[in-house]
C-alpha cells in the first residue's frame, strides 16, 4: 500500500457530539483517507470518510521535537501512514468496518459536511 502525506492544510469533519470541523493533513494509505489534526496535547488520527477516530498520539517532547518544521511533521505523518498500514493489514475486512463506522456516524450526526483546503496563515 502506498502512503502519500498532503502538505496542504484542509478542514476535515470528526464525529463528535455533533460533526466539528478541525485543520489538519491527509495521510492517504492505498485507497484509504485519514487525517492527522493536531491538537492541544496529541495528535488525533482519524478516517476521513466517517470522521471517527482510530488512535491519539500524545505529543510527547521527543514528538515535540519531531514535528517543530513542517517538513519534520511530514516525516512524522508519513510514519503515522506506516502504523495505519500495520492497523489496517491486521483487520480481517477494513471496508466493512469502515462502511459500519460510516453508517453509524451518519446515522447520529447526518451527512458530514466536506472536506475544505485552508489557507493557514503565518
């Protein structure tokens, strides 16, 4: 499976309480989506077509350090990209996992909202 790490910033939609909207990066894994969203003190890795999450990574300081560049957070993203790989390889069938997660966001929140490039200023 090929991994890919998008260095444009977009919005995409958790299923939370209701669908929230937060900036991150796509990690692409064969023909799967997931995002990287860094937050207050982890970074949250979730697929992109249900918006729930699959794992938090705490940002400890040697992450810290790992991520201060961006192209530091892209090397970083792309070895998240390998842990999903493993993850995925390691469940009998992903799809269908992934169209129960589906089905059940969309039946609590609804339709999720789309996936937006944002321009982050500096």
């Amino acid at each position: 499976m090929k991994i890919t790490v998008n260095e444009q910033p977009q919005q995409f939609y958790l299923a939370l309480t209701k669908w929230m909207g937060f900036v991150g990066h796509e990690i692409k894994v064969g023909k799967y989506r997931f995002c990287a969203i860094p937050l207050k003190n982890h970074i949250n890795v979730s697929e992109v077509t249900t918006g729930c999450k699959l794992y938090n990574v705490p940002i400890s300081p040697p992450i810290h350090l790992m991520t201060q560049t961006k192209e530091d957070s892209m090397d970083f993203f792309y070895q998240l990209g390998e842990s999903i790989k493993r993850l995925i390889k390691k469940q009998q069938d992903f799809d269908s996992m992934l169209n129960d997660m589906k089905k059940n966001a969309h039946d609590r929140l609804g339709e999720m909202p789309e996936v937006k490039y944002v321009e982050v200023k500096i």
